[in-house]
C-alpha cells in the first residue's frame, strides 16, 4: 500500500514539475506577434477555428503586414490546426499558404543548422520530406495569396537544389507585386556564390531591387552580412568591411528621417546589430540589441523556438 502511495506522489510531483518547467520554457519562446494587437487576435481567432475571421483579415493586410503575420500563423499553429482549417475552408487558398510555410519552417527545423556533409541521413530524409510536403501545399495557392505562396516556393526550390524553378517563381511574383521584400530576401540566397551564384548575378540582382528606401537598406544590409559570413573580403571597388561600415552610417541617417514601423523596423535594428557585430562596434551593438527589444525576426536569425 505504501508502495502505492509513493508512486502516486512521485507521479504527482513529476506533473507540476513538467508544467512548472513547460511555462518557464514558454515564457522564453519568441513571439513573433512582437505584442501587435490585431496579430494576436487572429491567432485566438484561429484558436476558435474562425477561418472565415482569419481569412478575412489576411486579405486586408499589405504585403509587408502579410509575410509577417503569415509567418507568425505557421509558427504558433499546429499540423492538424492547418489541416483542419485546410478541411472547413471554402477559399482554401490562405490555409494552404500557412501550411506550406509551416512545412517549411518544419523542414528546416529537421534539418538544423549543421553544413550538409555533417546531417545525418535522418536529417536529410526529414528535410526534404517537409520540403516536398510545403512544395506541394503553396502550390494550391491562387487569388489574392498567389505572389505570397510564389516568394515561399523560391526558398523551397533553394532547399530542393532546383535554382531554375526558384527563378520562374521570382519572376512570378514580379509581375505581380515588385515590392514583397519576402521573394528578394529569399532570391538574394540563390545569388550568392555559397548557392551557386556568382558576383556578376548578384550585381544584375542589384538592379532589380525595388525604390523603396527601407526594402533596399534590407537587401543591401543582408547581401553585406551573407559575404562577410562566407568570409568574403572584396566588394566591388573596395573591402567589404569598409563597404560594412558605410552601410551602417547610411542606413542610420535614412532611419532618422524616414523609419519603418513593427517588424520591418526591427528586422533593420537586427541587421545593424549584426554588421555592428562585424565591424566590432560594441557601443552599435549595444545600442541595436537594445532597440530589438528581444523581438527577433526571422531574416536574419532564422526560427527561434
């Protein structure tokens, strides 16, 4: 009898311990919502399998608002929430989009962050299973969705190694919307020489970035911090850490007059920490880990779970 007390207590003491330290874990987990009000609310809608709510709101958002809210949906949502929202929706074309980048995000979640001669054949067997199963959601994706499910597929065709079809979906989502940061920030990495590319293709890509002030101060910030990460040192005419240091003295003047708001402002704020961190500015770096307020975004920190 005692026996059976004992494992009933030790049982009950294992529970709360599990759910003290799932809360305390939680309490730590990126939350993508970044506090934005309406964002959070589509997620309790989404929790109530108010599709029809949900549907309604991504279709009023811009495209800016769309990536990252898109984005936070995948991540905060289950395989078999999507499913069933997939299931009950007459349009449809939403529930896939989230299904696929959640597959995405799962892939790559599989796969780590190991370089690939080190994954092992798990890994690797895991990686482009989610893949195929993102591949083959997005591309269920039309209407008002379409160009967002095409910027997803460019990332998809990199991870499959398919760079021809990553390219047709670019040029897909150019003809349609020339300012969705998500489908250049994801074709700057077929680009790059570590991918394949080359520096005459990164140039030609140059000239297709849109006018916009605060997508090129992105891309230009992103394509400086993928060089210096692959160890490059030359750029164009000069050294890429010089070439670093005018960007960020640039970008900052551009932010004084003209900031962007929520996440595209603090996706600025990250790679300006990040370059900070290059050059071994430690007052920049302080100052921008500060300024991100712990909000990290995906490009350039990837998922953070």
């Amino acid at each position: 009898m005692w026996v059976a007390i004992l494992i009933v207590v030790l049982a009950l003491k294992g529970y709360f311990i599990m759910r003290f330290w799932n809360k305390f874990f939680k309490a730590f987990k990126t939350d993508y919502t970044f506090g934005n009000k309406d964002t959070i609310n589509l997620l309790k809608q989404l929790d109530k399998s108010n599709f029809l709510s949900v549907e309604g709101q991504l279709e009023a958002l811009k495209t800016d608002q769309l990536n990252h809210t898109i984005d936070c949906i995948a991540f905060a949502s289950s395989e078999h929430q999507l499913l069933k929202w997939v299931t009950r929706s007459e349009k449809k074309a939403a529930a896939y989009l989230c299904l696929g980048v959640y597959y995405f995000f799962t892939a790559w979640n599989k796969r780590g962050t190991k370089s690939a001669h080190d994954l092992s054949h798990k890994q690797k067997e895991l990686f482009i299973l989610n893949l195929n199963k993102a591949f083959t959601a997005l591309q269920q994706v039309d209407g008002l969705f379409y160009t967002e499910a095409q910027a997803r597929l460019i990332a998809v065709y990199n991870g499959l190694n398919e760079p021809e079809l990553a390219k047709e979906s670019f040029k897909n989502v150019l003809k349609k919307h020339k300012e969705n940061l998500y489908a250049y920030l994801h074709y700057s990495e077929i680009v790059l020489p570590k991918w394949g590319g080359s520096f005459e293709e990164m140039a030609q890509f140059r000239q297709q970035w849109p006018q916009l002030l605060w997508i090129k101060n992105t891309l230009e910030m992103k394509e400086a911090y993928d060089l210096f990460m692959q160890g490059e040192v030359d750029y164009e005419d000069g050294f890429l850490k010089a070439h670093i240091h005018q960007i960020i003295d640039k970008v900052e003047q551009d932010l004084k007059r003209t900031p962007p708001e929520g996440p595209n402002l603090y996706r600025i704020y990250a790679y300006l920490y990040l370059l900070s961190i290059a050059r071994n500015n430690k007052s920049l770096e302080k100052k921008y880990k500060k300024l991100m307020k712990n909000n990290l975004t995906i490009f350039p920190f990837g998922i953070a779970r």
